[in-house]
C-alpha cells in the first residue's frame, strides 16, 4: 500500500520549525499573537491560514521574514485549489510531491542515498529500454530479411 501523508503545508511547516527552534509551544504562540489555542493549533498544523495582518505579527514572534511567510501562505492557497496544476506550474512533477515537502528536512545522507537509488533505478531502467529496443529492432529485421 503506498504511504499517504497529508500536506501540512509550506506555512505551517515554517511556523512549526520556528517555534521547535525557540522552544514554544502552541498555548505560548497563541499567547504571544493574542489568539484563542484553537486558532494557533489550527494555524500549526495547517488547518487554517493566516490573516495578512496575522502574518506580520507571526513574522515578529518568530523572527520569519513577512515576505517569506506571505510567499508561503499564497504557495498553500494555490496547492489547496489544485494540488496536481500546483506542481505543474512549479514545473515539477505532482508525483512526487511527498519528496519535494520532505527533502529540506533530510540531512546530507539522505539525500546522497535517495538521489543514488534514483540513479540505480534510472540506470537500470535505460538499461532495460535499451535492450528491449535493440530486441525489437533484431525481430523488425528478420521480418524484412524472411520477406
């Protein structure tokens, strides 16, 4: 069965990593930007997204650039309309999406290790293609050379 996992969201992940580095906890961050514990979980775990003003006042607490997390919230506004034309228009492959959210959270080795078994399997792959054309082609020519 292929693992499913649910999109957090690129805001979400940014506030989440920014309260992990400073040691606060949601009923901390709500404190901090005068909402209800509700609005701050929800916010963390991606279930909503932010007022333009609440970003600004995000921004300060977590010590974020406004640019960047206003960039976020736009990136989930689109990937929550169309997941699959998000991608496409990123010009990447909706596929592999679960790699794309993944990969800056992976460290130097795991990256070498999955962008190595992607090699091996393309080699193989190539491999496979190959020799499967050149048995094509061996039996397109000895159906011209019996005729």
């Amino acid at each position: 069965m292929p693992i499913q996992k649910q999109y957090a969201g690129f805001f979400s992940r940014k506030i989440e990593n920014a309260m992990l580095t400073r040691g606060l906890r949601i009923i901390d961050l709500s404190d901090r930007i005068g909402t209800t514990y509700e609005t701050a979980r929800k916010l963390v775990k991606g279930q909503v997204l932010p007022s333009r003003p609440l970003v600004v006042v995000l921004s300060k607490v977590l010590g974020l650039g406004t640019r960047e997390l206003r960039r976020a919230v736009a990136a989930d506004r689109a990937h929550r309309v169309s997941p699959r034309l998000f991608w496409l228009q990123q010009g990447m492959n909706p596929e592999l999406e679960l790699l794309y959210l993944e990969w800056e959270y992976l460290n130097d080795e795991e990256r070498k290790r999955i962008t190595d078994f992607a090699l091996n399997l393309a080699t193989k792959y190539s491999a496979s293609q190959s020799s499967s054309e050149l048995q094509f082609q061996s039996v397109q020519s000895g159906k011209h050379e019996s005729h």
